[in-house]
C-alpha cells in the first residue's frame, strides 16, 4: 500500500514563504521556486497514479527525475520544505516498487535516503506493507543517533553544521549516523563548537556552560531623543526625562535632570572597542569611541549642540503656506523668513490655494543661509524601474536608484519617489509580472489619482538585440488623458539617460518669452545681426530701428551673426534695457532698447519636449496666470492634447470657444488654424474649412511667437489642399 504524504494548500504555501525569505540557497528567484514546485507536484502525481496501476514499474521514470532533481539539495541539508517533502514521498514510492520487484537493496538505499533528508521519518503499519515498514525500521534502527543538548543559561541556539535545530534544552534530536560540527549559541556568550559523532542507538547527551562575553552599557542623553546607532547600527532612540535616583549623577555633570533623558540601556554589548553615535535632527551628530567591559557600563551623559539654518522662501503667487517634512502646522507664509530651522535632510513643501504645490528634498547645513523661489509645478509618482518579464531582476534594481539620483535633475517637477507613499514599489513589481501593460498603466494611474498627482514616470526594461543588450522604455503618463510620452534608451548606457535628463531639464515651457519685434538675418556684406523687418508698434520699432540696420553690438559684446543677438536676448527679461550699437550706412549710433514680451506657443511636436508635462504646466498656467496668459496656456493646452492625437478633447475644452483679442502676432487667426487642423484631422471638411476660412479673414496671425511664420498662407494652403479633395495629412 502506498504511504501519501498530504500537502494542505496553504501549508505548501506557506512553507514556501518561509523558505524564499530565509534560504540563501536560492538567491530570492520567487518564479523559479514556484515554477519547480508544480512541475515536481506533477511529477509525484503522475507516479502515484501508476503505483496504482497493475504496472507500477512506469512510475520509476518520473521518481528517478524528481530524485535527480532534488538530491543535491538534499545533501547540502537546505531544502526548501515542500520540496523536502516531495522527494521523501518519491523516495518511499520507489523503495516500495524496488522492494516488491525483489530488489531489496536499492530499495534499502532509498529508505537511508529517507532518513538521510528526514530522520524523523516512519512509515504508517496502516498505509504501507508490514514487512516493509519492519524492514524500514531495522533500517532505521541502524542508521539512527540521538542528540540532548543542555546549556547555562538555557535557550541557546543549536545548529548543526550550521542548520538551526532548535534551542536548548533540546531532548532526543534524531540524527543519521556521521560527523557534525555542533555550535551552541546565545546573544552575549562566546559560541561554543565542538565535532559529534553520531552512531546508531546511542544517545549523545551535552551540557555547555556558555562563557559571558559582553556588558551592559548604560547612557543619558541632552536632549532626549536622540537616535542611538553602536557600530552603525541603530539601537534605538533616548526618551523621557532622568529619574530622581539619578538627579545627582546628572547634577555632578553640570546638567540639569529635567533636560536629560531616561536611562537608554545596550544590553549584552561584546566585550572590547566599539563606535558609539548619537544623532538627532536639527542637533550636530556626535561620535565617541566606546569601549565595553563585562557587567554594567555606566557612561557620562552625552550632549549634543543644536544644529540651525537660515530659510528664506518667496512664491510666485505670494500668500502660500511652508511646511517641513509631514509637519501639519505650516512654518509661515511667503515671502518667509525663518532663523531657526534645523538642519539635516529636510522635505519643504510651498502649497498655495487651491493645493497646488511646490515640494522639494534638500540637505541643510549648519549655519547656511537656503534662498528658494517657488512657483506651483506639477507633481509626479515615479514607481521605480518595472520588469514585466522578471528577466532582470538585478538590473532593475540598480537602474531605480540610477533613476532616483537623476530625477532630481529635473527641476520642472515635483517628485514622489518609491516608498514615499503607502503602495510600495515591490507590490508594483509584483503586478507588472501578472498583468498586461496597459492594464498596468491604469492600475497605477488610478493609484496616482488618489495620491493627488498629476503624472507618472514609468520604466520598463525589455530584450532588446544580442548587440546591445537590455532595453529600457520611459513613458510620462498624465492623469488626464491617455497619451504617453516615450522614449527608449539602451538599459545598460546610463549616460544616455543622463543626457536625456538634461535635455528635457532645460524644455522652456514658460508661456512668452523676450521679444524685440525685428526679424534679423546673416549676410556676407559684414558680421553682425542684419534688420530685415521691423514690427509696427514693437520694441525696435520705438528704438527707431530700420530695415538695413546692422547690430553689431549688445551690451558691449561684439555680434558675429543673429544667433548671438537671439542668444543674448534669450537670457534677458521683459522690462530690461539693452544698449546696442548699430551699423546704418556709414555711421555708427547707439541705441537704447527695451526688451518686450511675447506670448509663446508650444510647437505641435518637438523632440526635446514632454509634451504630458508641458500639459500639466498648462493647466496650472490656466488657473494661476492673468487673463491674456491665461489664455495662451489654454492654446497651448489645446496644442498638447493635439500631440497625442486627442482632437476632440482639444476643442472640447481649449480651443472651440478661445479668443485672443490681439491685433498682430499670437491672436485669433492662430487658434483658429489649430480648430481647423482638429476637425480635418477627425475627417470633418465643413467645419476644418470655416476655422481656416476665418483664420485667412483675421490679419497678423503667427506662429510660435509674435514674430513667427504667418497663419494666412498656411490656412490657405489647407483650403487649397482641401478643395482638392486631398485626404488629410
């Protein structure tokens, strides 16, 4: 009769928990245990189902595999439970076949087998033949020792050949016969070690006397607390307020008792040289060689110095509440001077009306003076780098901290970084590998949504060519829409995320920039920025500059050409004045010049922009800014949403119903050009040709910027395109 080991579901389970978080036999490969386990199980069943069978002998195949499989962690003596549990069963299924086929001796080679991997083993009279189970037992009568260890004091580990056994005192160990190195353990004593050997029938009985090797040390800290680490290790935190039976011990030092913490108490500290540190935020982290000896150390009370930085925060709106770190009481308003604020690594979060929020990580130095100036920008959840194939394990690793060091390049954002919030980064893992991608994508949108951002920074790595190995896609998700930025970069290089990084660290998404209203060209007539064209009623037209003029200078810098002026003139602000020189004919004049504005508008697409974080930008723009540059965000709204091909949605909530009352430059004629590149986009020809029609019919429109390509011949040349029966493009 064949003896069948049952398995409950959630003891399999959970023995196979148990095993992934403490056996270093298997490097933490979760897939892999569980993958082996179900294929062995399969195994086991197939060959129970023909022991049954009136030819149990095809059963043998499928125990020899699992056997073979098994048997090398069998002698290492760390096995993995369920799997300890299999390869008894496949044991004792092929001694049972070997024995009724007449081959007792292999069949007695399985049944030291059995014993070997499980000396507590016996076999059931009730479920397997009786000759059998008197054989097994003579087997084990001759293969089996026992083992008591007692030590002083009791409760020490036992391990044999580095296996934990049990705790003392530990009565009756069933072992198979052989050598072992014993080692009894206990926190505070020197380990004792010794060699067994185990024989059959004999009962090895061993009382160790453990040898104190360590002390107590007893401390105070000035102020409470203070975080404790011995030897970098943190022990833990100095609390309360010194007892009365120590008032004097605190006295003697020269503090008072009422400033001095309970005793903080290291128990069972070894015995010789150690580093002791004390740190407290906002308090100058201390050192002190420490050194222990047996019984109670007693130690001076230790203080620490306060440790203060100057904060100056201004915001653009003013008005806006400073908190530090997960503080619910703000620490002032803006513009906020602050004198008294500790040091150490410090969150800062600015959150104006309405919760939006400028937030930031910073280490603050003793004595520093921190000036920021703040604005509201959107805030993202970075979920660290995903393996959705569970291919490179290792590699995500390293490339989430890779990518937790970059992001903070990136100024633009506000980020929320893995482990910041309460659905950690593993449980994300977790879900790429059961989950598709774009259900995946959703899963974590909706996670951001209730942690109040407004994007998220996913990474998946993926097989990419022998040649260059790894892939690694990076998309910018918003949780407005469903558009993605993309990019894929080679997961190996990290230089090229670095570059990525800077590139989009420096993407202008401010809504004008500097303007002076003169389109300026290169000739080979003379270096300098050469006036083709003045704007009416601009800032060089004020400046009285003409067509023909050459600027030759800006601010005393010599101009080779009119990228040096546009240069220049990028680094400057609405209001600045500018001195120029200016080549006309054959004189020379000095010209005074301020610089102007002008509204900008995104292009539609642009390699060096996220388009997703320029829509974010946009939405704040729209809630936050004055009238008319509230508007040219929602254009430009209008223009992201068109990016990722979202049409309808870009009428529907930027563009159908703007108006921008200016005469020349960015101004109705532009918006309406981008409602007729939606509706021909959606294949609706009526509607695209009235939008280009009174974009044509509204003079000075442009693109980009005031001094821009001009929307009239482009809007005629999409009327043309559509009379001609042209399909969209």
């Amino acid at each position: 009769m064949l003896e069948r080991p049952i398995f409950p579901v959630l003891a399999l389970f959970l023995g196979f928990l148990l095993f992934f978080e403490a056996s270093p036999l298997l490097g933490g490969e979760e897939p892999e245990i569980d993958r082996l386990t179900l294929e062995l199980n399969g195994l086991l069943a197939r060959a129970e189902g023909f022991f049954d069978s009136p030819d149990q002998s095809r059963a043998i195949p499928d125990l020899n595999e699992i056997i073979k499989r098994l048997e090398g962690y069998a002698q290492t003596r760390q096995m993995f439970p369920a799997w300890r549990d299999i390869y008894v069963s496949a044991l004792v299924v092929r001694g049972q076949i070997l024995y009724g086929l007449g081959e007792f001796q292999k069949a007695e080679e399985d049944f030291k087998e059995i014993l070997q991997a499980n000396p507590d083993y016996r076999m059931d009279p009730m479920q397997v033949s009786p000759k059998i189970v008197a054989d097994f037992d003579e087997v084990r009568n001759r293969s089996i020792g026992h083992l008591t260890v007692r030590s002083a004091p009791p409760v020490a580990e036992v391990k044999i050949d580095g296996q934990l056994l049990g705790v003392t005192p530990l009565v009756g160990k069933n072992l198979t016969r052989g050598e072992y190195r014993l080692t009894v353990s206990l926190l505070g004593y020197k380990e004792h070690e010794e060699i067994i050997a185990v024989k059959p029938g004999v009962l090895i009985d061993t009382e160790v006397a453990l040898e104190m090797n360590a002390g107590d040390c007893v401390l105070f800290t000035s102020p409470p607390g203070v975080s404790i680490y011995l030897d970098g290790s943190l022990k833990g935190h100095s609390s309360g307020e010194a007892p009365a039976r120590d008032a004097d011990f605190i006295r003697k030092h020269g503090l008072d008792p009422k400033e001095v913490s309970a005793p903080f108490i290291l128990p069972l500290v070894s015995l010789g040289k150690h580093k002791l540190t004390l740190s407290k935020r906002g308090w100058t982290t201390k050192s002190y060689p420490l050194e222990i000896h047996e019984g109670e150390n007693r130690l001076e009370p230790f203080t620490l110095t306060p440790s203060r930085c100057s904060l100056v925060v201004k915001s653009s709106p003013p008005g806006a509440s400073v908190f530090l770190d997960d503080l619910t009481e703000p620490l002032g308003k803006t513009p906020l001077r602050a004198q008294d604020v500790h040091t150490g690594r410090v969150k800062i979060r600015v959150v104006f009306d309405g919760k939006e929020t400028w937030s930031e990580l910073l280490d603050l130095k003793k004595d520093q003076r921190i000036e920021l100036a703040c604005s509201p920008r959107p805030t993202c959840l970075f979920t660290g780098i995903l393996d959705p194939t569970g291919s490179y394990p290792s590699l995500t690793e390293k490339l989430t901290e890779q990518w937790i060091t970059l992001l903070h390049k990136l100024q633009l954002l506000n980020r929320i970084l893995p482990g910041e919030i309460d659905y950690p980064t593993d449980l994300f893992l977790r879900d790429s590998k059961a989950r598709d991608l774009p259900s995946l994508r959703k899963h974590i949108l909706d996670v951001a949504k209730e942690h109040g951002t407004d994007l998220v920074l996913l990474g998946f790595i993926g097989d990419s060519d022998a040649l260059s190995g790894a892939s690694l896609t990076i998309e910018l998700l918003s949780v407005h829409h469903e558009g993605a930025d993309k990019v894929t970069l080679s997961a190996n290089d990290i230089q090229s995320h670095d570059k990525w990084i800077n590139k989009i660290s420096r993407a202008d998404l401010q809504i004008e920039r500097p303007w002076i209203g003169a389109v300026l060209i290169d000739t080979t007539i003379m270096p300098g920025a050469h006036v083709a064209f003045v704007t009416a009623h601009s800032p060089a037209a004020a400046a009285a500059l003409t067509a023909g003029d050459v600027i030759v200078e800006t601010n005393g810098q010599p101009l080779k050409e009119s990228s040096d002026f546009a240069k220049f003139l990028d680094k400057t602000r609405p209001g600045e004045a500018l001195s120029l020189r200016v080549q006309r004919g054959k004189e020379q004049l000095n010209v005074s010049l301020e610089v102007g504005s002008s509204p900008r508008v995104l292009p539609l697409h642009h390699e060096d922009l996220l388009y997703n974080l320029a829509l974010e930008e946009m939405l704040l723009q729209r809630k936050l800014a004055s009238n008319e540059k509230r508007r040219i965000a929602q254009l430009n709204l209008g223009i992201c949403l068109m990016h990722f091909g979202e049409y309808e949605k870009a009428l529907s909530t930027s563009l159908q119903t703007l108006q921008l009352d200016r005469a020349v430059g960015i101004n109705t004629a532009t918006v309406q050009y981008y409602v007729g590149e939606c509706f021909r986009c959606l294949g609706r020809k009526t509607e695209a040709v009235t939008a280009y029609e009174k974009a044509v019919s509204i003079a000075g429109g442009t693109f980009e910027y005031d001094g821009g390509l001009q929307v009239k011949p482009a809007a005629e040349a999409r009327l043309a395109e559509l009379a001609c029966g042209q399909r969209p493009r």
